[in-house]
C-alpha cells in the first residue's frame, strides 16, 4: 500500500488529507455563510449558535488542515500531468495559493477570535483561553479582514481547482482523476 507520495502518484496520506480538508472547508464555509446570513436576518441566536458550531468545527480540526498543508510541502510531488505551460503555471499557482489561503484562515480564525478578548469555546465541551491579556482591537480588525479575505479567496481558488480537475477527467487524454487512489504498479 502506497502510503506516501512518488513521482508517478499521490499517496494514501495526501489523498486522505486532501478529502478531509475538503470536508472541513464545507463545512466551515456552510457554517460562516449561515451564520452571515442569521446575522443580515437579525436572528442573533442563530448567528451565534452558528458561529459556536463554525468556531468548534475550526479548532477540533485546525491539526488536520495544517497537516495537509505541512505535507503538500514534506512529500514529493507527482510529476503533473502533461499540458501547455500556461496551464502548467496556473495549476501550480492555484495549488499553491489555495495552501496559503487555508493557512490564512488556521492563523486568522483563531487570532480574531483571541484578540477580541474571547477564549475558543469547541463544544461546550472545553475552551482555549486567549494568549492576549485584554482585547486588541487593531489585532482583532486585522484578523477579521484576513480572514474575510481568505474566504473570498478560497472560494475562487476551489471553484479554480474543482474546473482544473475537471479538465483532467473529461478532457486531456490521459482522463485521471488523481487524488482517488494511487496507482497500482
């Protein structure tokens, strides 16, 4: 079983870690967006149980997002598959910036939420205290504004990659689908 990536696929862990992280995102995306729109409607109950349910999902799985990034950058790439260099580059970029996207938003959340002068409740179950003594304001503007960012960000960039593996299925010669399973030998 091909546990790590090689130069001719990716492997199990990558292919783990990148549906995981995709699980994740959906689910911090349906849950901020929700919660947006509770808050546009008024409903500040909703907006909050929310935003406790976008806030928890964010810190129980923080390790496994950054795990997925750390191991972009750990294993070997597979070699890409063969097309114009054009394309060649914007695979690579969109890669690269949805990485530094999901990055953003792991350091972003947290911050937002610590430099407000709040700890990080998960569940109800537990709360991580705040590394700041009082509110920062400037901090918390800050973290807010990047973590915005990296949601619009985000959601171009996925849409980007969901098209580009699209293009591979359905339209090189090759039509793989690489982050299923490795390929046997």
């Amino acid at each position: 079983m091909q546990w790590i990536n090689d130069k001719r696929s990716y492997g199990w862990l990558s292919i783990a870690l990148h549906w995981a992280a995709a699980l994740i995102i959906v689910a911090m995306f349906v849950t901020g967006f929700r919660a947006d729109m509770a808050g546009d409607a008024g409903d500040r109950e909703a907006r909050g149980m929310l935003m406790g349910w976008h806030i928890s999902i964010g810190a129980s799985f923080a390790l496994v997002l950054l795990a997925r990034v750390i191991s972009s950058y750990a294993q070997p790439r597979p070699t890409p598959p063969e097309q114009a260099p054009a394309l060649k580059f914007l695979s690579s970029a969109t890669h690269q910036l949805l990485l530094l996207a999901v990055l953003i938003q792991i350091i972003s959340g947290p911050l937002a939420i610590w430099s407000g002068g709040r700890a990080i409740n998960v569940f109800d179950l537990f709360s991580i205290p705040s590394p700041f003594a009082t509110a920062n304001d400037g901090v918390h503007e800050f973290a807010e504004l990047m973590h915005a960012i990296g949601r619009w960000t985000l959601l171009g960039l996925i849409a980007l990659h969901i098209l580009g593996a699209l293009k591979h299925v359905f339209m090189d010669e090759n039509g793989e689908f690489r982050m299923i399973a490795p390929k046997r030998s």
